[in-house]
C-alpha cells in the first residue's frame, strides 16, 4: 500500500489566540517543538514527544498537530496497530489505527480535536485505508470535563463522525468489558473487498456473529 501524505496547515483563531494545525508532521520539524504540560494523558510529556517524533518517522505514520508558537498544544497520531493487538493479527498493509488524539485543558472548546482530523483525512490521503480507533472509557478526562461516561461517548462518536468514522460491532474483549467502549471505523472508498473482509474476521473472532 501507498502511504499518501499531503502536507496540510490552517490557522484557527486570531492575533494571540491563533494556533497552526498542520500535518502530516515531519519528525525533524516535530522535534524542534516542545509538548504542552498539560498533554499527559498517555505518558509525562517529554516522553509523549519522543513516541510522536518517532511515530512521524514510520512510514504509515503521521502526527497533525496544533501549534501555538513553538509549542505543541494538540495532536493527532495515526499508525499501524501495535503488535499485540488482535488487530495486528491480520498483518493488513492497509489498517491503519488513530492511536490517541488529545488536546490540553487550555485549549479545549476552540474546535482543535475537529481541525486536526479535517487536515489528516484532507486530500482523500486516508482514503486506501481502513482507519479504526479504539475507544476506552478509562481514557477519557471526565474529571476535567465533568461529563457522563455517556455524554463523553456522544462527544467522541460526534467528533468521529466528522471524518466519516462510524461505530463498528466487535467481540473484542476489551473493548465488550464496558459498554461504554466502542469501536470507530472509517473504510476508505479505495480499500479492495478483501481487505473489508479481512477487517471482518478481525472484528470477528466468533464467526457466527458475522
């Protein structure tokens, strides 16, 4: 499979309000940055911005990022699912994962998490691929955002839908341990039937559901 990247940046807000989303990211670009204090969500921040540089570095890779000076204040990170997930099983050159996307506290309300999909998705680049993510509800900032696990499953499927990512059944155990959990997939308008197949019996480990 081809891995298209077109390199895309707008500007959101004006004068002192004014942060460049762009992306895909090159890592030597992307290392000159720093990361908002605030992303932690996954790993402590230095430690964040190392696993986005060499996340950028893979071929299947991309990082989009807001940027707000020299400074990182939101990103979205796509690559190839991790080796010990099912949904590596099918070793697919053609499932690709939206492995975390997060924005600081500070900049949250300002349509950031929707600009960065818009630029990653833009130009039809994603479009040979099948791109899942998988969302947990322990992932979530409910403390900050002081929604319901329900209210925030409506807001990540509503932001997921603007890329034309839809919910997915699965018998993945992880993601059946809360009902919360779900699965959002988007089928590029060039992935072949097969690969859709192949997507199915990793969906799928009981056949009879499918």
């Amino acid at each position: 499979m081809e891995h298209i990247k077109l390199y895309r940046e707008e500007t959101v807000g004006e004068r002192e309000r004014r942060r460049v989303v762009q992306g895909p990211m090159r890592p030597e670009d992307l290392d000159k940055l720093t990361l908002h204090p605030q992303l932690d969500a996954f790993r402590r921040p230095a430690e964040q911005h190392a696993a986005l540089v060499e996340i950028a570095g893979l071929p299947e890779g991309r990082i989009i990022a807001a940027v707000e000076g020299d400074t990182v204040v939101g990103y979205v990170t796509f690559h190839y699912p991790d080796e010990y997930e099912r949904w590596s099983e099918g070793k697919m050159d053609d499932l690709i994962e939206l492995g975390a996307i997060e924005v600081a506290n500070d900049y949250r309300g300002e349509g950031l998490s929707k600009k960065l999909l818009e630029i990653a998705f833009a130009g039809g680049q994603l479009d040979n691929a099948i791109v899942f993510t998988t969302e947990y509800y322990w992932h979530w900032d409910l403390e900050s955002t002081r929604l319901s696990v329900w209210d925030y499953r409506k807001m990540m499927e509503d932001l997921m839908k603007n890329v034309d990512m839809v919910w997915f059944a699965t018998d993945d155990p992880e993601i059946c341990s809360h009902p919360a959990n779900c699965l959002m997939v988007r089928v590029g308008r060039h992935v072949p039937q097969d690969s859709v197949e192949d997507f199915d019996r990793l969906r799928f480990r009981q056949r009879f559901m499918y």
